[in-house]
C-alpha cells in the first residue's frame, strides 16, 4: 500500500463554516429538552453544535486530536461501497483547524490518504499518529508539524488471513504511559489468523474469540493481552490505569459490555462454536470458571469511548466514560463503581438521535472540547452521508476537574493491589489462599500464579482439598500450565463430587484434544447428580474428540475453524435413549438431541406406551411433534384424549397434534368444553385450522355463549379469534406504551412455549430455543437475558425497527422472475451465495441475476399479532421473558 501525502491546504470560507449553536435558553417551552438537527440533548447543561456534514464530510468513523488541538478524522471509502460508488478508491485522513481561536474550524487539509479498510486512529505519547486498518497497524510521520504527513510505516499486520471481514479484524487502538500499544482484534470469522509485529514476533490463534493485542509502539514484543471477545470495537483507559473495553455481542447473547481487561483475562467467547454465543463452553458474564465478568451491560453496538474527565463535562461526569451506541443512536455516560478489585457501574443517555444519529468514535482538545463522527445511516456499505458534532458543557456550569490524555493515572490501592497479583509469580501461599476469594478478579490472579511451573508439584498435593473452590482454582491452575500429565490429571477431576468441577473436567479434555480420556467421559455424568448443563457439555466433548475433528482441526483443513464439522458418531444420541441403565433424567434430555427422530420413530411410540416418568414423557411428546406420519398422530390423539394423563402432557400432545396428520380430529372438539383452562385452550387452538367446519364452529360458539363454560378470558380470546369475531380495538404496533399496559397481568410460560412451538405463531421456523427450532432467526435461549419486556414486544410488533447488522436480511431477483429472501450474502466474483429459510445455503450465478440487495424491513414478517390473541402474546412474552 502507497501513502500519499497531498501538500496543498483545502481552505474554507469561514462564512459558509460558522456552526449554528442551540441553547435550551432559546426554547419556547421550559424545562423541554432541546433537540439539535433531530438529536435530543437529554442533559439540559450540555450544549451539541454540528461542525461538519456531508458532503464536506462522508461516513468518518475514528477521530483524534494533535497536541495542537487540530482535529483529525478517519473518513472512509472502501468500506464495503456499493456498486458504482463515486468516492475516491482510498480512504482519507483529514485535518480541520480552528486557527483564530473562535470555535469554528477555518482550515481543511488532507493529512494522508491511502488506507484501505480504515477503522480507528490515535495518537501516541510521543505524537504520533497511528491508524488500524481491518487487516494492518501504520504510524504516521509528521516531522515538520504542519498537518501533512510525508511517510508512513507499516508496524504490525495480519500474514492470515488473506481476506477480512472489516467489522470482525482489527478495530480499535490506544497506549498507556508505559511504552504500550493496545489493539482491539475481532473475532475474524473463526478464521485462522497469524498477527506479526515489526520485529518478526508472531501471536496467531484458530477458533478463538476476538483478542486484545499488546506491543510495544515500535509494534515489537507482540502478544496477546486478553481474549474472550466477540468484536472489541474500542479501548480506552480510566482515570487510574484501568483499560476498558466496549465489546459487542454474538447474535443470540447479550447485552453488549463494557470489560474490565486485565492480562491474561477470558471473557468468555470462542468462535469455533459459531455465532451464537450459546454453547456448553462459552461464557458471556463470568459464567464459566475460568472467566471474567463484564463490568457494566451496555446497548446495541457500542462503538466508542472517552474518558469524561477529558472533556468539560459538568462535575458529576467525574470518573465516568462516554459510549456510543451506534445501533440505538444514542450516546450514554457509564457511571462506575469499585466491586472488589473491578468495576460495576450503570449507563444514562444523554444524547438522543432518531434513525439518522450513528455516533461512532470521541476525542477531546486540550481545552476540553470534545468531538465525535457520525455515520448517520444504519447502512455498513460507504453511502455519502455524515457529520462530525462538537459537545460541550454550558457556560456557568460547574465542571470537572479535567484531566489530559496520558496524565499519569492516578494512584488508587484497588489497581494498584490487582498489579500486585498479577505480576507476583511466585507467592503459593497467598494466591493458594485466594482460590476462596468472592472476588473473581482475585480469583483470576491466583489461578494463573499458581499456573507457573514452579508450582506444579504443590499443587498436585492439593488435589483432594476439602474445598470444592480450592480444587476447582487447583484444576484451572493445572489446565493453564500445560501440565504434562494433563491428561491424567483431568481424568481424575470427571470424578470429582462437585458437578461444576466435572463439568470443567470435560471442557479441558475437550479443548486440549486429551483423547486418551475419551471412554471415561461418561464418569461426570454418573458418580453424581444428573445435570443437562453437564449433558450437553459432555455431548460437546465428544464431538471435541471425534478422531475426525481432532485430525481436521489440528492440522487447520479449513481456513475457517467452524467449517469443520463438530458431529457426534453415527447413533450415538439413540443408543443412549436405548439404555435402560442410563437414568430416565439422561434419556430424556438426551431425545432433544436424536440425530433423526423419524428414523427412531418406533423407539419413541414405545417408549410414549410404556414410559412413566413425566420428564421423559413429555420429551417423547416434543419429539414426535417433528415426525410427521399418521401412526404417531394417532398415538399423540390418544395422549390428549387421556383422562389418565396429567394435564401439562395432554396439552402438549395437542400442541404436538397440530404438526400431525389426522383424520380422527373431531375427537378433540369435546375438549373445549373440559374445565381446565389450559387444555380447553390448546384445543382451541388446535381446531383454529378447522374451524369452518360446522361442528366446530358450532360447538365453538356454543362455548363461547356459554357464561358458565367460558369463565376463562384465555379461551374466550382464543375462541373468537378463531371465528374470526371482533376482540376489540388494539393500540397501532408503533404504541409501545399501550401495548405494555394492555398486555399486563397473569401469564403462564409453559403455555408460551406451546405458543412458541405452533402453528400458530410459526416463532420455531426462524427461531431456536434450547436446541429446537429453525436457524434463519437468531437463537432465543437467553433472550430474556438480552432484551426487557419493553424491547420483546417491540421486536414482536415491529421487527423491522431493530434490526441488527448482523441479521442483516438480502434478496437475490433472478432474471427469470424468482426471488429469494435471506441473510449471510456472500458476494464472488462469478456467483452469489445466500442463506435461505427453506434451502439452507444456495448458489446463483451473477449473470443469471436481475438485481440484488439489502432488505428494507427485517426477515421476520410484521403482524404477528393478528394471530395472536392478546393472552397467547402474554404467555409468549412471559415465555420468552423466562429464557
């Protein structure tokens, strides 16, 4: 790559630059919050003044500011334009200056251009100007001061992979007062990366997640600093030496976070087991023993930081940090506190945009000024549009003691006492002591200073400690120091009497490939309490195992690590199911995972006869429900007609019924009648298909004017909505506040589920919960987790209001007519692959092609809740709530 430094000033008419400043104390209407250019100011003591706009400016994304007080802006061209794009071929570093001291920006100038995938600049200690593109780390030149640069060096840059996805490679740099660079590395896709520094020095990984990458400033002494992450998209560093990270979130695992990094730290995610986030040996909030949690939930693409006490901000800004969240169009203060040797903290927003509002990337003048990019169309692809915005705090308003970017941190004993342990190596007795700490931050320094070879015999006497705490850090300790008899050592853990210690066991012998232990694996399911999070994680070790896997994987067959299939061997799920020995706990969770059900459908009808622990019944249930065929229809009829059968069951056999072919259904028409509120339900809902038959209509009707019979509001909602009879006026899908109040009161998530799995909703064609369901939608299992009640009713009224990135859905119009709907688009050269609901992925050549392009509205289809009676969406919600 050339850099080209232009050696001609672009300068401005101060006239046609002047920013228009808005003050509440022009608003008409007290104690009403001002709203600059459609961007509400939800802090009245701040003041927002658009400095720049397209077409002066087009999608920046990093800024900084130079020792004097010029500002620099990443604007980019080459992130993925579109067809026909006119911006230049490279992207541009520009440079604005207020030279006369009045506020506005009077010069414009062309720093350097040339970059390609430009994500993130900064500045360096010493002055430097660095930027991180997707693939590369350049330091600038600027020897004589004047805002140009005239050369450039390449520090630090991926040798693999050839091609990156640029939101998922590298995306954020910053420095400490040390001597060292930081850079926020993604995921890259499960790729198999290789990262070199300027001396030669290599750090690479395959299937890991998203890095926090450490060299000296030269780019010498690389190495990885932190890992566990999905997309680190910026790092900064607090008040006292703190560095903290902004991370987004897979696709099925939320929130976005705000991390606490400190070395050798594991937050939690690894890309071999895909996108999603949920899986046996993945961890999002500390959750796993081994990880670290988050320090504050963030909202939907945080994309920036700034450190507060950079800015002249008002005085309770004090040791807060500012974030942009891109995918909210909003900008929030984190509020943080001391928890332990870490942090905890809370978000407030402040600035408010609508749709057009895409903050990305801060940086402060020496005066205390801050500044921020703007992308402001929810589009990735470069498309002309942009700002550049000035905040600041009102006159007469208290401030801050603001600090300057690199002041040494100030001294705090939390920092200092977690340096401390981290850096001491060689104290057994104090960190063998801190394997009981409640902090995990603590814990974390213990387990890898015990980690250190010197330690290895003293732990090994250390394995049979009383403490289960004390054992589980010995393990992790163990695990981390690549024990040569690691093998051994964790064979003699699948026995241990605590479950999470098992369950540890399994994922060191799955991640470190110990296939000598592969046939005691089962021990960690058996010589305690069953668990399914035990279950599964056993299942994944398995797959881990596989000699298949292990050969493919070890010697890096795919460039991209997912793409090696993680299978378990031929029936290997049914030959649990089969076993009597196993306990009926195991080989009811185990039908969940029944390579093909229809292939065991004799199995499940005999076990549907003959079984009698409910757990294992109601699996069979769910089970059978993906097997179309008219034997097990007749054998789900006979489950809901059964008087001898508890309720929940019934219900569920009914439910099931719906996916069945059967000729025999006017057999459940009685049922609407039955007392049971919920079974009378899923009757109803069952014959909703068949309600213009006459029967069913009438008997339907029958129940519905019958006070006495129809006492349930539920069914009654359920009955009319079948009939297709008015059920009453209902807020517009954009009321969110009405619908939250007119879907108030009781609700049952088990009946949601069943809500979940119908024909009705038809929520498992796109969506997965807990392994069951389609995969065109993003998986459900911690939605709960993700999004408050607010934010599910949303996304069930109007999907297409949020709609993340990544979830980005595209259409492919063929020549001949057909179209296709999806997401994953993968545009070659010759061809276009995309994902489908219904064919997985397909393959069409470009010269077959009419036109193709992103979806204007979401995958999901809007009006949901014109199938829905108002109590099936209070049951889904309390369901989805429950995940």
């Amino acid at each position: 790559m050339h850099i080209k430094a232009p050696d001609l000033f672009l300068f401005s008419l101060i006239i046609l630059m002047v920013p228009v400043i808005f003050s509440c104390e022009n608003s008409e209407v007290k104690n009403e919050p001002m709203v600059v250019d459609g961007v509400t100011i939800l802090d009245e003591r701040l003041e927002l003044t658009l400095m720049k706009q397209d077409p002066e400016i087009v999608t920046p994304i990093g800024i900084a500011v130079d020792k004097q007080d010029r500002v620099y802006v990443l604007e980019s061209h080459t992130h993925l334009p579109p067809k026909g794009y006119g911006g230049p071929e490279h992207d541009l570093i520009k440079v604005y200056e207020d030279s006369n001291g009045d506020g506005n920006w009077d010069r414009e100038s062309v720093f350097a251009e040339g970059l390609f995938e430009g994500l993130n600049i900064a500045f360096s200690p010493e002055g430097h100007l660095y930027a991180v593109t997707s693939k590369e780390v350049w330091k600038f030149y600027d020897e004589d001061g004047d805002g140009i640069s005239e050369r450039s060096e390449k520090l630090m840059a991926f040798t693999k992979p050839e091609q990156v996805y640029a939101h998922a490679a590298i995306l954020s740099i910053t420095f400490d007062t040390d001597g060292w660079m930081y850079i926020g590395r993604g995921n890259t896709g499960a790729a198999h990366w290789i990262f070199q520094g300027s001396d030669g020095r290599e750090v690479s990984g395959y299937g890991d997640g998203g890095n926090i990458l450490r060299a000296k400033t030269d780019g010498t002494d690389l190495e990885i600093f932190s890992t566990g992450y999905w997309n680190p998209f910026d790092l900064k560093f607090d008040n006292y030496g703190r560095l903290l990270v902004a991370d987004n979130d897979p696709d099925s695992r939320g929130p976005n976070r705000l991390i606490h990094a400190v070395n050798g730290s594991d937050f939690g995610y690894q890309s071999l087991f895909g996108g999603s986030g949920i899986h046996p040996y993945l961890a999002w909030d500390g959750e796993l023993p081994g990880t670290l949690p988050y320090a504050v939930p963030l909202g939907e693409s945080p994309s920036g930081l700034l450190n507060a006490n950079l800015g002249n901000l008002p005085r309770d800004y004090d040791d807060q940090i500012l974030c942009s969240i891109w995918e909210e169009s909003s900008i929030v203060r984190i509020a943080l506190e001391e928890k332990g040797l870490s942090l905890t903290g809370s978000t407030e927003v402040i600035l408010q945009g609508g749709e057009d509002f895409r903050p990305v990337a801060f940086a402060a003048d020496s005066k205390g000024t801050i500044f921020f990019t703007d992308w402001v169309e929810r589009v990735y692809p470069n498309h002309g549009k942009g700002k550049i915005w000035k905040l600041s705090a009102k006159e007469n308003t208290e401030l801050l003691a603001k600090s300057s970017l690199y002041d040494t941190p100030i001294a705090n004993e939390k920092v200092k006492r977690l340096n401390q342990l981290l850096s001491d190596s060689t104290n057994f007795d104090q960190h063998f002591k801190n394997l009981q700490s409640d902090d995990p931050f603590v814990r974390h320094t213990a387990v890898m200073g015990l980690s250190r070879e010197v330690h290895r015999e003293k732990l090994a006497q250390a394995l049979g400690n009383e403490s289960a705490e004390v054992r589980l850090g010995v393990m992790l300790a163990l695990m981390d120091s690549k024990h040569p008899d690691g093998a051994k050592l964790a064979g003699q853990f699948l026995e241990d009497s605590d479950p999470e210690i098992r369950r540890m066991a399994l994922i060191w012998i799955g991640s470190h490939g110990l296939a000598s232990q592969r046939e005691n694996l089962e021990l960690a399911l058996t010589v305690g309490d069953f668990t399914p999070q035990l279950f599964e994680t056993y299942l994944e070790t398995v797959k881990l195992l596989e000699p298949e896997f292990r050969v493919a994987f070890e010697n890096k067959k795919e460039d991209i690590s997912k793409r090696i299939p993680l299978k378990l061997p031929n029936e290997f799920i049914a030959g649990i199911v089969r076993d009597p020995s196993h306990p009926s706990q195991m080989r009811a969770y185990a039908l969940r995972y029944l390579e093909d059900p229809a292939d065991q459908k004799e199995l499940l009808l005999e076990f549907l006869s003959q079984e009698k622990e409910e757990d294992l019944q109601l699996e069979i249930i769910q089970t059978l429900a993906n097997v179309p065929d008219p034997e097990v229809g007749d054998a789900l009829l006979q489950v809901s007609l059964s008087t001898n059968k508890p309720i929940h069951l019934r219900a569920e056999a009914l439910s099931a019924l719906s996916r069945q072919p059967q000729e025999a259904w006017k057999e459940v028409i009685p049922l609407l009648e039955v007392s049971n509120e919920n079974l009378a339900i899923a009757a109803a809902r069952y014959l909703r298909t068949k309600s213009g038959e006459e029967a069913v209509k009438l008997a339907m009707e029958r129940v519905l004017n019958d006070g006495s019979s129809c006492d349930s509001e539920g069914l009654r909602q359920q009955l009319m909505l079948a009939l297709s009879q008015d059920t009453g006026k209902r807020p517009d899908p954009q009321e969110l506040d009405a619908w939250s109040s007119l879907l108030e009161g009781p609700a049952d998530p088990d009946r949601g589920r069943r809500v979940f799995y119908s024909n009705t909703s038809l929520c498992s064609t796109c969506h997965v919960v807990e392994g069951s369901g389609g995969d065109l939608g993003p998986d459900l299992s911690n939605v709960g987790k993700s999004k408050d009640r607010k934010g599910l009713i949303s996304s069930i009224l109007s999907p297409s209001d949020e709609m993340s990135p990544e979830w980005q859905g595209w259409f492919i119009e063929m020549k001949d007519g057909t179209r296709y709907d999806g997401r994953q688009i993968d545009v070659g050269y010759d061809d276009i692959k995309l994902y489908t609901q219904a064919e997985g992925f397909i393959q069409v050549k470009k010269a077959d092609i009419a036109a193709y392009g992103m979806a204007e509205t979401s995958l999901m289809p809007a009006g949901l809740e014109q199938r829905l009676s108002n109590q099936d969406l209070k049951d889904l919600l309390a369901f989805l709530e429950s995940q």
